[in-house]
C-alpha cells in the first residue's frame, strides 16, 4: 500500500527537518536553493485546501523537497512499481506524505514546467496538498484501487489548487466543441487536455451539487460511489457537464 512508506526513505532523502509549524514538518536537502521558497508556501496553500473544504486537516502535514530526481524516486515505496518516474512528475501527495522534485532541479530534470514561475510551483505544491487533504478522508489514504475516478481525484485538485483558471476552462469548452471531450469517466483523466476537462467535471459538481456534496465525496473509491452520491448515470453526467461547460463559456 502507498500509506506505508518507511520512515529511513524519508531520512534518506534529506538530512536538514525544519519545522514550519506544529502542524506542518517541511524537510529539505541541506542547500537546497529553493528550500526557503517552497517552505513559505507551505502555510499559505494549507490555508487555501482548508477555506475550500471548511474544515482543517486531520493529520500533521509531512512535505519534503527531493533535490534530485534520484532521491525523488527513492520516495515512491517498492509496491508502487515506479523505481523510475516520468519527467512531467514533480509531485506526490497522499494522505501521509508528500515529496515535490525541488524547483533548482526542474530545468535539469523535468519537463512541461517552468522553475522560473513561481506561480506554477505553488500551484504544484497545493495540488499535491489537496491529494494529502483528500487521502485524510478517504479510505484507501493512498487512491490504491480507486483508479476509476481519477477524473475526480485529480479534477478535485485541479479546482482547489487554483490550476482551473480561465484559461483551462476554455480549453475544457473548446476539447467539447472538438468532439474530443471523453467519451467516459474513466477516460476523463487522459490526454493533452486532461487537467482542464478533469477540473472542470469537478467545477460542474462543485457548482451544481454543492461544496457539501464534494466533500461528501471525498470517503468514494469507485465510480458507483460518485454516480450513487450524486443520483445520476455516468452517461447523464457527462451530457450534463458539457452543456454546462458550453453555456458557461459562452
């Protein structure tokens, strides 16, 4: 299971903790460039997941900054079966834990990000938070089994995070009016415009149902959950979620 990384991985990553709260234990590499940037961000995307949901986190938050994508693998556990991880993966997050590849790295070893906006590291950073907010109060802690509605996991942090913005949702508009738009849920979370069809499904539920019923859909592990919670097929939702997403843009 992903909750159950040992502790010696963690050690092994970083040698210098550093506590930026009592609720928050943020741990870097000694020297790392961007450990003082990426730690100030801490509390305030914290803040963010915390006035979206309208409830705290249940559990001390454990970030550490990976300042080389070696040590950022080492975090990923043996039963995961990611040893090596692709360049666009900077982040993890889950209910106990969360690593993010240091920004000082990302111009080396990443793609698709730009370590010089510090915008898209914050946005990052609180996408991977809202995965640790949401593995809380699910059940799985990890989403190990809960692949199925990957569209809502990470439609979830898209929204949250801030990531959604006027642009996404244009181009969620634009993928519907393409005929590209997914032809099933579990399909939501795949492709070039994954991030804004994904968070825009949830935006719909979000806007439609209620900020309650997202919450109450945090414990869902399968589609069934969602579509029971919500008391729609999934040919109905996704119908639903495109005129709505035509109509908002316009």
């Amino acid at each position: 299971m992903r909750r159950a990384i040992l502790p010696a991985v963690l050690a092994a990553l970083c040698a210098a903790p550093a506590m930026a709260g009592d609720d928050i234990r943020f741990t870097a590499a000694p020297g790392d460039p961007a450990a003082a940037s990426v730690e100030a961000m801490v509390p305030a995307a914290k803040a963010r997941i915390e006035g979206f949901f309208g409830q705290p986190f249940g559990e001390p938050l454990h970030v550490t900054l990976a300042s080389d994508r070696a040590a950022f693998n080492a975090a990923f556990p043996a039963a995961w079966g990611m040893s090596q991880t692709e360049c666009w993966m900077v982040g993890v997050g889950v209910a106990d834990f969360l690593v993010l590849l240091s920004p000082a790295d990302w111009a080396k070893e990443a793609c698709e990000h730009d370590a010089a906006d510090p915008v898209e590291a914050r946005e990052i950073l609180t996408h991977e938070l809202v995965h640790m907010y949401h593995g809380q109060h699910n059940p799985t802690r990890d989403f190990t089994g809960a692949d199925d509605i990957g569209w809502f996991v990470e439609g979830l942090a898209v929204l949250a995070s801030g990531q959604l913005d006027a642009k996404r949702q244009a181009e969620a508009a634009q993928a519907i009016r393409d005929g590209a738009a997914p032809k099933s849920l579990a399909t939501a979370w795949s492709g070039p415009h994954r991030y804004a069809v994904a968070g825009s499904l949830v935006q719909y539920v979000d806007e439609t149902y209620g900020r309650a019923t997202v919450v109450a859909l945090l414990p869902a592990v399968t589609q069934a959950d969602v579509l029971g919670k919500l008391g729609v097929t999934e040919p109905e939702l996704l119908d639903r979620w495109k005129a709505w997403a035509l109509k908002r843009a316009g």
